[in-house]
C-alpha cells in the first residue's frame, strides 16, 4: 500500500506491506540506523522515537498506520547536542546500544520540561532500559542538559 | 595529564546518536539473513533430519547441519572437557539447542525454510535440576554421568583451624541463573571472500581472537584465513567474551552460500539459548575463635553447568580460588561438582565464579558475626587480607587496602547511626569482594601487543587487537597513549579488532582490559616516545633525557617542535610506527594443587546497602548504595564511575530480582518484560568512593574495576534485609514472596484456613491440582500436546481505517479480521503466535471514540479509543484513574496503548506468552503449566479454573471499584455491560464478534467516593502482581457509607472483595477495623503452593489503600 510519511521533516512516499514495522522503514528503506532494535515487543526503549512529538516504540509500530511527523534520533540530533555532550560527561553510556532510545526520550521530556522530583524522572525514564550504566549518569545528564551548566 | 582526567568518551558524537555502526548495521551488498532450527525438547535423539524441502525453498542459497562440521567440537577450554559440537550431532541436549541453519534472501525465506525442515527426534528423559542430574540412575547427558567435573582442593590446615574454633555456623546459599541481557543481541555478519580463501566477520565480541580462533576451527581454515573487522559492540558482561554459539554458524553459511550472511539472534533466542550465570547451590561452613578470628571455611559446591561444559570448569575453578583467597584464615576445604542438566549452558558472566562464592561467604559473615555479638564490619576488618598477604590459593597481594573500603563504606552510609534501627523494617548491610586483576585462565593471557602510530599531523593512532564491548576501553587507551606523548587524548584515535593492523590481544576478560591492554599501549606509546625525543635531542642538540614531550611538542631548553614534524625526521615514510608487548607476571593454576598466583594484582570493594522492606508486601526498597572500591589508580573518573554504577545496578538485579526460570527443561521467562532486571525508577542513588592509591604494578598504578561492582552485591542487600527484619534469605533473588515468606516463619504464624470442604464449586478444580503432580500434568505435557491447536504465521494482508463505527464493526464480522488500537499487545502477541490476523481494522480512525467528556451529570464517558496517555493529561479524569495509569507499563506504551486495548488486552501468563502449548494455547487436551510450575508472582489465588491465568489490566481493577460501565458497539447496536461482567475470564473479555468497546462511563455517584489504588510489581513497569482498588463514600463523621474493594490479578477477573466491603460499611476507618476488613476475604482464597503468599500481600494492599483513605479523614 502507498503511504506518505514524514520523517525528519522531510516527506516520503513509500510503497509498504501492510506488517512493515516503522523501525525496518526507519533502517532498511531510509537508512537511518540511529533507531536500534533491542526486543522487538516493545519491551526495552531502544527503538523509540517520536511520533507527532510523542515517545513511541517504532518495533510495535506498524508504518502504514503512521500519521503524524517522526522524529527519529538523527533528527533530533542537533537539539539534543546538550544532552549528548552530557551523556558523555556524566558517563550515562557505555555501549551505546540504547542510548540513542535515551536521548530521543530524554528530548521528549527536555521539551516539556523535566519534573523536579528525581523520583518521578527516574519514573519518566524507565521505558529504556540500560545494561551497563545504572541510569545515575543518565538521570544527572537530563540534569545537566536542562540547566545548561555543566 | 592525561591520566586521572575526566574525559568524555572518545566516540561520544557517534555513540550518543547511534551512527557508529553495530553488528546490524554493516551494510554490505547481497547479504542474506540466517535462521536457525532448535530443538523443540530439552533432551532427545535426532532420528532423522531432512532439509532437502528446505534447500530447494524460494529465496534460500544454504542450509547446514551437523554433517557441515563432521566430529568437530568447539575449542572452549581446550582438552577432554571440549564437549559441543556446531551443531546437535545424533543428540540434543537442552531446549533451543542449535541443529540446522538456513541463509536465505529475507527473513520470511528463511523462517519459512526452517519450518520446512524435516526434523524426527525420539524424546529422552530429560534432568533440568542439579537435584534430579545426581539421583541414582539418572538419565546421563553425556557417557560418563552427570558430573563433568569433580574438585577437591584443600587449602591450609582446616583441622587445625577446627580445634581452635569457638563457634561456627553453617548454612545453604544458592544464587540462581542470572543472565546477561546485553542490550545488542548476539549479532554476526559473515562475508566468505572465495578468492581470497578469507572469512571476514563483523560481529558481537569482546575478543575477536577467541571468535576467530573458533571459526577457523570450526570451519577448518588458518587463523590467519579468519579476519575480524572493527564494530561497536552492545554490551558483553562476559557473555562474548568467548563464543557465543551463532558466530560459527553464521560463518560457516556464508561460506557455503558464497554470499555475506547476517545471523541476529531475537531477545527471545538471546535469553533461551546463550550462556547464563552458573547457579550455585553451596554449603558452607565458617568457623571463629573467641576474637572472632577466622579459623577455617569448608565449602560443598554444586554448579549447575547446563548441558555443555563451556567455561564451567574454569568457572568453577575461579570461585573456588576465591573460596581459598578470601579473608585470612587457617584453612579452606573445598569440594565442587560441576553437575550437566538439560538446559542451555552456563558461561563467563562478569565476576566468575565470584559473585555466587561471595554471597555466601558474605551472608555467612553477617551470620557469624551475629554469633559472635561482633559488628559485622569489624568482624571484616580483623580478618580482612592485606598487602603482602600470600593467600591459601597463592595469590599474591601486592597492594590491598580492604580495610580502607569497609571503613570508608560504613562512613559513606552512615553505618554506626544506622545500625542501631536495626528490626525496625529499615536496614543496612556491607559486604566486601576480592578480584583478580586479569586472570591466567587461557594459554596466552600474560600478553598483550599494541601498536602506536604518530602521524605527520602529530595525530596519533592506536591500534589494539581487543574489543571495546562498552567499557570505554578505546578511550582510556587513548588516554594512556597522549600521556606518554604529551598530546591531548581527544588528539588518538584508536582502532580495534580489525586482524589485518592491529596485534594480538585476547580481548576484554577478566578485568584485564586496562592493565593488560593498557600496559602493552602505555609500553608502544613510550617507545615512540623515546624514539622522538631522541629526534628532538639530535635536532635540538641536547641528550635526550632532558627532551620533554608536552602540548604536543618537544621541548628541550629553548628549543621546541611540534610532533608532526618530528615524525618527519623520525621516520622515513611520514609516520612512526611502533609496536610492543606486555607479559605480565600470573601463573595457571597448577591443577593438582589449586594454587597459583593467578593474577599479576587484585582489586578489592566493600559496599554498604540501605534497605526498607515493607513488611505488608515483602517487598525490598533500596534506600542507598555505598561502593568503596581498591581499584589503585583511577584512569578515567566518568568510565571508572559509571563502570561501578553499572555493576551494582546488575548486581542488585541478581540481589532482587533477577533468575531465570523453568519448566519443563523450557524457560518460562525469555523477555525483558518477564526479567526483572533494574529500570531508572528501581534503583536508589550509588554512591562510588574510590579509595586511591597506586598499584606497584599496573599501569600508572592502575588494577581492576569491570566485574568487582557487582560481586559483594547479593550478600549486602541479604545482610541489609536481615538488619532490617530479621530474615536471612539465602536463596536469590530476595523477591517479596521469600521475604513475607520469612515474615510469617518468623513471627510463627499460623497457617490460613480456606475451608475447601465447605466449597463444592473447589472441589473439581482442588482434585485437579491434587492429580497434576499424580501423572495428569506428565499425561497432559507428553500425549495432550499433541493435539495442541496451532496457530500458523500469516501476514497481514490489509489494514483498513474505517471512520464509523458501524463499518468498523462490520469489517469485523470476518473471522480473519482483528481490531487494532495502540498495537502494543496485538503486534507482540503475534510474535508469540498467539494472534495472526490476516486483516488489522484500525480503531483509532473511528470517530467519537477519542475523547473525553463529563455529561451534564456528572458522568465520565472515556472513549475507548482515548490513550492512556492522553487520559492521565485530561484534568477531568478521577485521580484514582491518574494514579493508575501512572503505574502501568512504560511511558512509551502509554502513549501508544489505549484505555479499550489495555482492557481488553490477552492474558500476561508468562507460560501463555512464551511458547508454552497450554491450556488456553493449545487447547483442552494441554496442561495449565502453573499448577506445578513457577506461580509465584502472576497466577491467581482464588477463583482459578483450569487456567491459573489472572486478567493483567490495572484499570480493570480500578474501574470496577468505580462502578463503571463499557459500552459494547455491532453495527448500530449498543449494548452495555459493567465492568464486573465485561470480563469473563483471564484476559478474556463478553465481546462477540464483530462486537466492539467503544466507550467506558464512570457514574457520577462513584465519582464522588474517595478512591485509592495500590500495586506490587516487581519492577517498574511491570503487571501487577497485586493490585487493589478502594472507593469510598465517607459520611463528615468519617464512617464508610458505601465500599467497593476490588482486587486485581488475584483472581481470574478483577475480583470484587464484598466480604471486606461489607467489613466497612457503617464503621470509621481505624487501624482494628481496617485490618480485621482487610482479611475478610481471604477465606474465599484458593491459592496455588507457591503464592498463598499473594494472599498475605494483598491484605497488606487493602491495609495500606484504607489506610490512605482513612489518613485524610482524620487531618480533614
């Protein structure tokens, strides 16, 4: 089927089987190889990217039901440069597998402002999973990248 | 200085944006997907395997099997205890065991071409337990019995240290299987080069030169025939640090396809069949004297090796050199059986060996000290090893400064102040590790190359023949390398893996990443170094002592250079080049006698818990985490700290949660969303103190970090919880049913009644369970799932987006058809074969079913249609119903999934979803594998038929308490069901077909009672494992006018408690009154042998909701 999709603001026009996941859109048919897949279910955060500004993971997401603008890692690259310079101050990465899931998520909260409470960010946090980090740096880059400072 | 600098991370633009390439996104043309065929049963003979229908498929260009690889046998550990072939060869030994692989031009190809794949196997009686593999007459995995291996070792003079013991305590410690879960799954492209006669391999490892070694093995080529190629790497933990039994496979199809073949294991795979943390099951002894001096420790280990050997020989050879090295002491008896059962294999899992030896010595260490009437961190002191100690296991201690953690760990937590809650539900625990810096487990791992190449542009590279698995290993190389040339480590590029430039290192294992590595890279980089300040020294006319390198020039007296142009003068062809080596001084371990100093230096930890456990529940919060770590010199601060905060967070994991779980020889959890492994929200702050000092001999003084972090981690969380309570648990994880469990030991309660004989309608269903352990559940699991009822995978073939509601409903009068909402359980479901919809009709096109409205009566009408996400921002929705759905799943799901799909979403029975052929999969002739299996936590404990299943959703439970309606659509019909009666089973919903939820009503008058809602879950995000929903219509003098309690995943369908409402009603919500109601409903209960525990929590949950409820009352 024919579907239109905006990606990264730019407008695609794309023949899809009707099971196509966005994330294999995303990755095989665009190349954008930022958006990783760590379960398919849905169930880890790695995958996730915006849809119409919202947090959605692309490995549930069916692409010919896609409505809205998507945002994927790379397209959120340039504004979230604060928090990726942040990232890698605070060592909220190791490997690097899910942090592209993270910083897509965390762009989605930076833009709604985070809560003040750490309880509640770390909450807002927990659809990525990490391995290798335990989140601390994770949670003091969101800090970071609010505040500005370093 | 380079060293000891905060410094970013040399890949982090790539990193931070995913766009360094990981296994799965190397691209190269033609590349084919592989699939592999598993064994369907944990323990069988290959009768016949036929893949003629599958070679000749569309789309496939390969498919191998055993007779691809002969007699060949992976290397592993090398000798007699090589044990594994490629693939199954005549016997299969665990459930998910590899026997063919297909290499095809798409993935539906090659599932497809599996499933054509004629496999005949004759099922053998199958050990999945270490208990059932060392019974008399057990079925034996391999000739020669169930014990791979037997180790004896006797360290010191333990009769000796028995005389003069004044006490001792004995105890059972067991650790469970833990699992990696690196977030990458076991990923390789393989591309054969039949020109060339060269394999090249990209793929998932911490060490290249095992998996080429392996490969080339495997495959019969030259070491030098296998050439690995440089990726990002997501994760290892030890799980790639040797082969991962894809790599081979995946190799050995690209070289019979002639054509790049890519082999990604799903998570699935990634959790069923790669290796896992060996369980230990010890008994161990310590004995004291009067001062509380160790005096000798006797140890009886069963490790449950899984099916083949691996690295549990060696795994189980390290832990025991722990047993031997830990704490001063007069003797160590140690005797260790390495025990085959039929599951996957154990493997090298961070620690070694040493996590599962350390929970108990540790816990034991707490037990003893409660003996002795010592404070458990001065018991540690007395005893802690020093520097210069050598241990029984020969270890030699060139730096130790133990005692410096404990007390920098009991000042971090505040440990004097709060020792003394201790018993009042809050507590502190410590608990302390030894490691090796680097280990001498493998031919080869005293050594370590590097090549170092300065550049005409005074840019320098490294090259480096390990791996960076996450470890920042590419980035404290390049520290090292600017340090010795005096240039800025943002100014080295580092370069790993590829065969062809970089010389030999083993790779990341063993914590030896910085010491080995850093050593040969420190060792290249100061040779070239010399080599340019002897440039500078003729150029400048000076001996070349007093040339320093600096800001990337030499400088000697007045005189300087840059870099660059040095080269030019140091070289010929515009770059230095210059390699080297490091031998380290560690020893194998002499086999007769287990001693040897394994390890050229030791690391060592302390870490301090604090803990509340609720005691309603049983559920353990961490409160705080203090790490103290011995790691000498610190390199890199932001990787140092992050590497301990990693490996704590793992190691609370295993402490809380953590295990993989069986039935049947088939794991029952192979998801993250049945793995309760730590997200963001489930974790306290960790605090890291690294207390400093050099090393004599690692680099810059620099020993060990990697693995330490999680070792002691298990065993402080055990001591925190029994400070806290007064219950030792010493089987992990410490989950909330042990806990309650120990509560109600503990305080000798007695046993609840449930008066079967009363209840008829239990009677069936109480024969049932009686009969399953009797030969029904063997009868129903051998001959009734023969007869399961399969769903085969279609795709979908169209998705329609009707406007009305009518048309909607009519499209869903085809059998074929199926609703979609949010998708997020329809589309993981299918995954699971538990849905395959040929047609998808999209709900959420339908107008009027997303929004929601207050009528003029003050009604709430939620469209189904509405977010979950979307409800929570609606100011009008109820607060209980905010409350709620703040605790169900991720954020993401809840911006995705709907109010009518989380209503109406299947069963979360982790049997259900997981490729079990049960009851409700397959069909009345299958078993309900709940009844024996692991019931723990999402089965029901009342109420159950023959499907033990509970319904999962959390707004289930809470709608019902609000009296709510749905409003059900088919064509222009409405009719309208309250909740109560919308759900008729598990997950199961009174919908017929082509009939839809459109619309769920609060009536006004629920929403003027007061609500609360309470969940247990294991983690955050997780279905609940108790739920419950109070509303309450509270008179101004604070009785209960009106009550609705309603219970979620205790019962098939949100279970309403009318015996506790009826408590309620007329009476003021005091302590008496709320905890005589609480239990009202308990007499009703039918539990399962393993969660009448659930009973006790969700009285808690009652507890703590009226409780709530009540609170406002008296301050209002």
């Amino acid at each position: 089927m024919r579907a239109r999709i905006e990606v990264n603001g730019e407008v695609r026009d794309l023949e899809l089987a009707p099971s196509e996941r966005l994330l294999d859109v995303l990755r095989d048919r665009l190349g954008l190889l930022g958006s990783k897949e760590g379960c398919g279910r849905g169930e880890c955060g790695a995958c996730t990217v915006l849809i119409d500004g919202r947090p959605v993971l692309s490995c549930i997401t069916l692409a010919a039901r896609v409505r809205g603008p998507v945002e994927t890692v790379e397209g959120v690259a340039d504004e979230a440069v604060p928090l990726r310079e942040a990232f890698a101050d605070h060592g909220a990465f190791q490997c690097g597998f899910c942090t592209p899931g993270q910083i897509v998520r965390g762009v989605s909260l930076l833009r709604g402002g985070l809560p003040a409470e750490e309880g509640s960010l770390r909450q807002l946090m927990s659809g990525n999973v990490c391995r290798c980090t335990g989140y601390a740096g994770i949670v003091r880059a969101l800090r970071q990248a609010e505040s500005g400072s370093r | 200085m380079q060293v000891g600098r905060r410094i970013r991370n040399v890949d982090w633009p790539e990193r931070t944006v995913g766009s360094v390439p990981f296994t799965a996104d190397v691209r190269l043309p033609g590349t084919l997907v592989a699939r592999v065929l598993r064994s369907p049963l944990p323990h069988a003979r290959i009768v016949s395997l036929d893949v003629t229908a599958a070679e000749a498929a569309p789309g496939v260009h390969a498919v191998i099997t055993s007779e691809d690889f002969g007699e060949v046998k992976y290397v592993h550990h090398g000798g007699p205890l090589a044990d594994r072939h490629p693939l199954a060869r005549r016997v299969v030994r665990f459930l998910g065991e590899e026997i063919a692989a297909v290499a095809a031009e798409s993935p539906a190809q090659a599932e497809a071409a599996v499933a054509l794949i004629g496999l005949e196997l004759r099922p053998l009686p199958a050990v999945t337990t270490i208990e059932e593999a060392l019974e008399r007459g057990a079925p034996e995995i391999h000739s020669g019995g169930n014990v791979s291996l037997h180790t004896e070792r006797r360290y010191g003079d333990v009769a000796a240290g028995r005389r003069r013991a004044t006490k001792s305590v004995q105890g059972r410690y067991r650790f469970g299987r833990q699992t990696h879960v690196c977030m990458e799954t076991n990923s390789t492209l393989a591309s054969w080069d039949e020109e060339e006669g060269v394999l090249h391999l990209w793929t998932s490892t911490q060490a290249p030169y095992f998996i080429r070694k392996e490969v080339a093995h495997a495959l019969g080529l030259e070491l030098d025939c296998v050439k690995a190629h440089e990726v990002a790497v997501g994760g290892g933990f030890g799980s790639k640090s040797k082969i991962s039994d894809h790599e081979v496979l995946c190799a050995a199809l690209s070289k019979k396809a002639g054509r790049p073949v890519r082999l990604v294991l799903d998570r699935a795979e990634d959790f069923a069949t790669t290796k896992c943390r060996h369980d230990w099951d010890v008994r161990l002894e310590t004995g004291a004297d009067e001062e509380g001096r160790l005096t000798h420790r006797t140890a009886r280990i069963l490790v449950d090796n899984g099916a083949y050997n691996h690295s549990g020989p060696s795994v189980m050879g390290y832990g025991s050199l722990v047993m031997g090295s830990f704490y001063r002491t007069d003797g160590v008896d140690i005797d260790a059986d390495l025990v085959y059962t039929n599951k996957h294999p154990g493997g090298q899992f961070r620690g070694y060996g040493g996590p599962q030896a350390t929970f108990a010595i540790e816990s034991q260490m707490d037990e003893l000290a409660d003996a002795l009437g010592m404070d458990p961190i001065d018991l540690r002191i007395l005893n802690a090893n020093r520097a210069g100690d050598v241990t029984h296991a020969g270890w030699k201690l060139r730096s130790a400064r133990l005692v410096e953690c404990l007390e920098a760990a009991r000042e971090a937590i505040g440990w004097d102040e709060k020792r003394r809650l201790g018993g009042s539900g809050r507590g502190v625990g410590i608990a302390a590790a030894i490691h090796v810096t680097g280990a001498h487990v493998y031919e080869g791992a005293e050594e370590s190359h590097a090549g170092v190449d300065v550049r005409a542009d005074g840019t320098v590279r490294v090259r480096f023949g390990g791996a960076d698995a996450g470890t920042w290993q590419k980035t404290i190389l390049a520290q090292i390398a600017a340090e010795e040339l005096g240039i800025e480590a943002e100014d080295v590029d580092v370069l790993t893996t590829e065969t062809d430039e970089t010389p030999l290192d083993l790779g990341a294992w063993s914590s030896r990443g910085t010491f080995m590595g850093g050593h040969a890279v420190r060792a290249a980089a100061a040779s070239a170094a010399g080599r340019l300040r002897e440039a500078a020294a003729k150029k400048f006319g000076v001996d070349p002592s007093d040339v320093t390198l600096t800001g990337g020039q030499a400088r000697g007296g007045a005189d300087r250079l840059d870099l660059g142009d040095l080269v030019r003068l140091a070289s010929e062809n515009g770059e230095l080049s210059v390699e080297e080596s490091f031998t380290a001084d560690m020893e194998p371990v002499n086999p007769a006698t287990g001693v040897a100093n394994l390890s050229p230096t030791y690391s060592f930890c302390a870490q301090a818990v604090e803990v509340e456990v609720d005691r309603d529940t049983g559920q353990v919060k961490l409160l705080d985490v203090a790490a103290a770590h011995d790691s000498g010199t610190i390199i890199n601060p932001i990787a140092a700290e992050s590497q301990v905060i990693g490996g704590v967070a793992m190691g609370l994991g295993a402490a809380l949660g953590e295990e993989l779980i069986y039935e049947e020889g088939r794991l029952v959890n192979p998801a993250y969303i049945n793995y309760p492994l730590p997200r963001a929200a489930d974790l306290p702050p960790i605090r890291v103190v690294f207390v400093e000092g050099k090393d004599p001999v690692g680099p810059y003084g620099a020993k060990s970090l990697g693995e330490i972090g999680l070792v002691p981690t298990q065993a402080a969380v055990a001591n925190a919880v029994a400070h806290a309570v007064g219950v030792r648990v010493r089987k992990l994880p410490i989950t909330p049913d042990k806990v309650l469990g120990g509560l109600r030991e503990r305080d000798a309660r007695p046993r609840r009644r449930y008066h079967l004989w009363r209840r008829p309608n239990r009677w069936e269903i109480a024969l049932i369970r009686w009969l399953y352990p009797r030969g029904l559940h063997r009868l129903l699991h051998r001959w009734g799932t023969r007869f399961a009822r399969k769903q085969e995978p279609r795709a979908i073939e169209e998705i329609r987006a009707p406007e009305e509601i009518e048309e909607a409903t009519r499209l869903l009068e085809d059998g074929e058809a199926v609703p979609i909402a949010g998708g997020t359980d329809l589309l993981p479901a299918r995954r699971q074969g538990l849905a395959n919809p040929v047609t998808l009709v999209d709900l959420t096109t339908v107008k009027g079913m997303r929004s929601i409205l207050e009528t003029e009566y003050g009604d709430l009408r939620i469209g189904a249609g509405v977010t979950l996400a979307d409800a929570a921002r609606t100011p009008a929705l109820d607060e209980v119903l905010r409350e709620t759905i703040g605790r169900i799943a991720s954020p993401q799901i809840r911006e995705m999934a709907t109010v009518g799909g989380n209503l109406c979403q299947q069963k979360r029975c982790w049997f259900y979803r997981n490729g079990f052929e049960c009851y409700k999969r397959g069909g009345v002739t299958c078993p309900c594998y709940a009844v024996l299996g692991d019931h723990r936590f999402y089965h029901a404990v009342t109420k159950a038929h023959r499907c033990q299943a509970v319904t999962p959703s959390d707004l289930a439970t809470t709608l019902t308490a609000l009296d709510a309606e749905a409003v059900l659509a088919r064509g222009g019909e409405r009719r309208t069901l309250p909740m109560e009666r919308f759900f008729t089973g598990p997950g199961e919903t009174a919908l017929r077909r082509g009939e839809v939820l459109v619309e769920v009503g609060v009536p006004a008058a629920a929403r003027g009672r007061k609500g609360a809602f309470e969940k247990l879950r294991l983690w955050e995000g997780d279905f609940a494992v108790a739920s419950v929903a109070a509303s309450l219509d509270l008179g101004s003098g604070g009785e209960v006018r009106d009550a609705r309690i309603v219970l979620g995943a205790v019962a098939p369908t949100p279970y309403r408690a009318r015996e506790v409402e009826q408590g309620l009603v007329g009476r003021r919500l005091h302590a008496p009154t709320i905890a005589e109601a609480a239990e009202a409903w308990t007499g009703g209960a039918h539990p399962l042998p393993g969660n009448e525990w659930k009973v006790d929590a969700t009285v808690g949950l009652i507890r703590r909701c009226l409780s709530r409820l009540g609170e406002g009352e008296s301050t209002g």
